[in-house]
C-alpha cells in the first residue's frame, strides 16, 4: 500500500451519515497512519464554520484545510494563518470592493452573511429563476472592468465570486503539487455544483456520492470517464465504495 491524497467535501459529502463516517474515518486514520495517506478538506463553508461543524460531527483533524470554496487554504486549520503562496496567486487582477459595486447594482443578489464572505470571496444568494438571466449579466459586467474572476453557482441559490486562479480544483492541484503526490494517488469527493471544480481538471480520481445535487448529476453525465465514480450509496458511504472501486483501501 502506498500514501494517497484524499480531498473531500464536507457537507452532505462527507457528512450525512454519522455510522458510515465512523468508518470512513477509522479507514482513513489507519492508512494515514501507516503509509502517510494526506486529507484535505475543501467545503465551501469559511473556517469559522468549519469550526463549527467540528463541534457537531466527529471529523479527523486534517492535514489541511481548503475553505470558502477554494480561495483560502490553511495549513492548520486551528490557526487563522493563510498559506502564502496560495495568496499570492490569487491576488493578481483581484479586487473585492470593485466587484461589490458592481454586484450591488444587481437586485437578484442578496449578500450572504458575514461569516461567508472572505479576502478572496463574494458570495451572494441568488434564486434559480433569476440566474439564468443575471449570471451572464453580471460576469459581462465584471470582466468589462479587468476583473480576473469567475462565477460559481450551486444548489440552485448559492453564488460565489471567486479570483480566476482559485477555486477547489486548483487549490487540489496546488497541495498536491506542493506534496509531491501524482493524479494517479490523488482522490476528489464531491456532491455540488462547487465540486465540479474538483473533477474538471482531469488530473486525479474523482467519487461523487449518490445523493448528489442535479447540476453535478448532470454534469457527469456530460463528461464521463474511467476517473470519475458515481456512487450508488449517500455521503460517507458512497466514499468508502469509491475508494474501494479504485483500490485506494482494500
């Protein structure tokens, strides 16, 4: 057996069903600690929320921490320290207080909390019926103005303004470029449209669990591949059939 890197989702990926994590995490604590398995969690939540969750489900302490949707990595997610050189490429043509103005001009977005927004990250609330028309719209708008960003949407009322050169897959590649591990040892869990990020680069294994959201479903269903595994079993579970598919547990 050798060390993998495994990154994950958190809510409604991991988190769902709290016997099948207890496995999931007995799994992978014993492969970490025998053969050096790294894990990452990539949520979209902050970390402030991500601390939160730690208060209510039972998580292994991970070796790094890839929050707001990809745009903050931290080395130990107990300390709010921000790797450095993630920051540093994500601030090129990066320019928070532009994007909100613009934003702002758009009725349709409605600001999420404060514990959502970050340094990197504008993240609004935005109804199924009103994205059609606004995300064109707005990403025109943006752009017109030398931003360098990207629109994520998903669940059907989420949308995150992210920097170009950040989002889950990148950061993915980041760590495992920064730790030495191929695509062929690198595992991606997911369930949302914020996933997608984590499987489109093509460059590692992928499991989406079988409660996935539509536009993942969908998604896949347009861009099939050996590397990507589509779980018949919900949260947890359907990432202990995935890691079982591609033999990275036994």
């Amino acid at each position: 057996m050798t060390p993998f890197l495994f990154v994950t989702d958190l809510d409604n990926t991991l988190v769902g069903d709290r016997a099948a994590l207890e496995t999931l995490n007995q799994r992978l604590s014993q492969h970490r600690q025998e053969f050096g398995t790294k894990i990452v969690y990539a949520t979209g939540r902050s970390r402030f929320l991500y601390q939160q969750l730690t208060e209510e489900q039972t998580l292994l302490h991970p070796d790094a921490l890839v929050a707001s949707v990809g745009t903050a990595i931290y080395p130990n997610p107990n300390e709010d320290i921000l790797d450095p050189q993630w920051v540093e490429r994500l601030s090129p043509g990066w320019n928070r207080d532009a994007i909100l103005a613009i934003a702002g001009k758009f009725n349709a977005l409605s600001l999420q909390s404060d514990t959502e927004q970050g340094e990197f990250k504008a993240s609004y609330h935005l109804t199924q019926n009103a994205a059609p028309e606004v995300l064109p719209a707005l990403e025109s708008a943006l752009t017109e103005q030398g931003l360098n960003i990207q629109l994520v949407y998903s669940g059907a009322k989420d949308l995150d303004i992210l920097p170009k050169n950040g989002n889950k897959g990148l950061a993915l590649e980041f760590l495992q470029q920064k730790w030495g591990f191929s695509p062929e040892r690198t595992v991606a869990c997911g369930d949302s449209g914020n996933d997608i990020a984590l499987f489109a680069q093509r460059t590692s294994k992928g499991i989406i669990v079988g409660n996935a959201m539509s536009e993942l479903r969908q998604w896949y269903e347009d861009n099939r591949t050996d590397d990507l595994y589509f779980a018949d079993a919900f949260y947890s579970g359907g990432i202990l059939e995935g890691l079982a598919h591609f033999d990275f547990i036994s």
